[in-house]
C-alpha cells in the first residue's frame, strides 16, 4: 500500500468513527441501553453480514432494527414469520398478466418484501425449514431465482432475524447449513434496572423524537470495502486458524473438552466471518489494523451458532458460549510456545 493510500485510509477511517458515534447517539434517543447489542449490529452491517438476535419478547429489538435502518436511510420490511407462511410470501411470486388492448397473456413477477435493503425476520424459527430455506439463496447470493430467472437484490442487502429462546412449542430450529450464513448470532440480555426505569419513562410519556439520518446505502457500501481494507497480521490469521481448527474433535491435537463435548467443529466460513467481524470493530473505533482484542472480542457471537455440541455437553451444563470461553483460553498464541512469543502476547493484550 503506498502512502497516498494510507493516508486516505486513515481519513476514512476516522470519518467512519465519526459517523459510528452519530449512529450511536441517535439509536440512544430511541432505545435505552442494549450497547453490546447495537456495536454488534453495526459491526454485522459493516462486514456486510446477516445477524440473529436472539431474547424475550419485548426487549426492543424490533424497535432496534427499525431505528437503525431509520439512522442508516434503508429500505426497510419486516415479515412476520408463522406457521402458515409460503416461500412465495417472501420472495414473490408469478402472476398471469394480461394487457387489455392486446388480449396478450404474460407472466410477471411480483417482487415479495425480500426485495428491500434491511429484511427484519420477526420469529424466524415459528416457520418450517420449507419456507426458512426461501431466504438462503438472498443471504448467500444476493439475489431470487424463479422461473429461469435471476433477480438481483437491492444492494445493501441485511437479513437481521428474531427468535424467542423460550418457546419450543410450534418452533422450528434453524438447520446448521442457515445458521452458518449468518454472521452472529446476538443474545439480547435484559436491560439494568436503571435502564429499565428510563424505559418506563420514555415510553409511557410524549412522543419520542424520530431518529436522524446518519449514511445512506451508497456511503454504507463504500464503508463496507473500507471495512475489508483494514489489514490484518499473519500472526493474527495463524491464531484465528489454529482456533477454528481446535474446535474440531477430528482434529488430534484438539484440546480434550473439545473431543468430549463437541459433535460438529467451526468450519472455514466461521473463520472467515471472525476475521472480517474484528476488521469491521477495528475500523468502528478508527483503529487501522485488527488486534488480537478484536478477534477475542467478537469471537462468541461469531462462533457460537456454528458449534454443535454433543448430549455429554447438555449433560453436564456446557453451553458453546463455555466452550469457546475455554478454547479462547486454551488455543495458544504461537505454534512455540517461546518467551518471544509471550513478549509479543502481552503487548497485544495491553
């Protein structure tokens, strides 16, 4: 890189922080608290990434997303998904159209609500894996195929998707393959009691003020390139490497919890999406490179969907949110373990 290059960078990068704490600012005039969950948002949105919040109902994240597409001026449709939803709900479907004048018949394509810049999919697990698996082929490529024809998204294109934890009558779990496409998966906590007093407050008193826009879709996606410009040591890919293989039981150098609690191990897409989620945290807080306290940072929403664990683990109350906390633990810095390597390990961490 040379050093026009740099330098522009660097400016990007701090017009990128700049724009982050304005989103910020304006997300908090509508929700109370949830900080870890909206950094999380816009580090999915940055990466270029899909995401599912995972909470109780009412804890605002409907709100969330909508106040968000709101700061970032996108097109924004939420669907509702039920039991009794089709494929053809989400993606559209093929009507007869025929023209007065002529009597001439045609099929046209009605585009559904997939066909927007920020798709919020409201209980995505209450519908069958039928109508889930409509959407893969959207988060995947971008675009709808039907009857021989290809029809590309808006671009930006986000799939940011809910789920209730506790219901498990009439739900349907998302099979591996869909989970794998997301980037995170976000566990919405409750607010503080503080927060939760700000809440009554707001919400039982005048009307809030409307969110401001901050981007729109042409600046998101040249932020978005920005984001994947940020540079990353060969240090740094050796470590996340060494990571997501040590989560595989096949592996023979994998640590022993991971052969007795894990039935499926992270795959490279989960490496991928680690990296690209550090570079996208690095570039929101104006940093010019990824550290290790990125990759540690978002490594439990990034993984924790793509580990599957085995009923040893169920068991005896291993979740995968324990199991990365030990394999963040475990998974050395170096292949050598050499005091150089220590040296080097602490002046990352600091």
């Amino acid at each position: 890189m040379d050093t026009t290059e740099s330098h522009t960078d660097l400016a990007d990068l701090e017009s990128l922080k700049e724009a982050h704490e304005r989103i910020l600012d304006q997300i908090h005039r509508v929700v109370v608290g949830q900080d870890e969950t909206i950094e999380l948002l816009l580090i999915s949105i940055f990466a270029r990434g899909h995401c599912i919040l995972e909470g109780v109902p009412g804890l605002a994240k409907t709100l969330l997303v909508q106040t968000l597409s709101e700061c970032l001026t996108l097109e924004f449709r939420r669907i509702q998904f039920t039991p009794d939803l089709m494929p053809a709900d989400i993606t559209g479907t093929e009507i007869i159209y025929e023209d007065k004048e002529t009597q001439h018949r045609e099929f046209k394509f009605v585009r559904g609500p997939i066909f927007t810049n920020l798709l919020l999919a409201d209980e995505i697990n209450r519908t069958p894996p039928k109508t889930q698996s409509a959407l893969l082929e959207g988060m995947q490529e971008r675009q709808v195929s039907t009857g021989g024809q290809r029809y590309p998204l808006p671009d930006p294109f986000f799939v940011l998707a809910t789920q209730n934890p506790i219901e498990q009558e009439g739900t349907y779990p998302l099979p591996e393959a869909q989970l794998d496409r997301f980037l995170m998966k976000v566990l919405v906590r409750y607010p503080t009691p503080d927060e939760e007093r700000v809440i009554y407050r707001m919400n039982t008193g005048k009307t809030v003020t409307p969110p401001r826009h901050v981007l729109n879709g042409s600046q998101i996606l040249e932020l978005q390139e920005l984001v994947r410009r940020v540079p990353i040591s060969d240090f740094l890919i050796d470590y996340t490497m060494r990571l997501v293989h040590a989560s595989r039981k096949e592996n023979p150098s994998a640590p022993d919890f991971v052969k007795r609690f894990v039935m499926w191990g992270i795959g490279p897409r989960g490496g991928q999406s680690l990296i690209l989620a550090a570079k996208a945290r690095a570039a929101l807080a104006g940093k010019p490179e990824v550290s290790l306290e990125d990759l540690q940072h978002v490594a439990p929403p990034v993984l924790r969907h793509r580990l599957v664990l085995n009923y040893t683990a169920e068991a005896e109350g291993q979740t995968t949110d324990s199991v990365i906390a030990r394999l963040l633990e475990t998974v050395a810095m170096h292949e050598s373990g050499s005091i150089e390597d220590e040296k080097i390990e602490r002046v990352l961490k600091a």
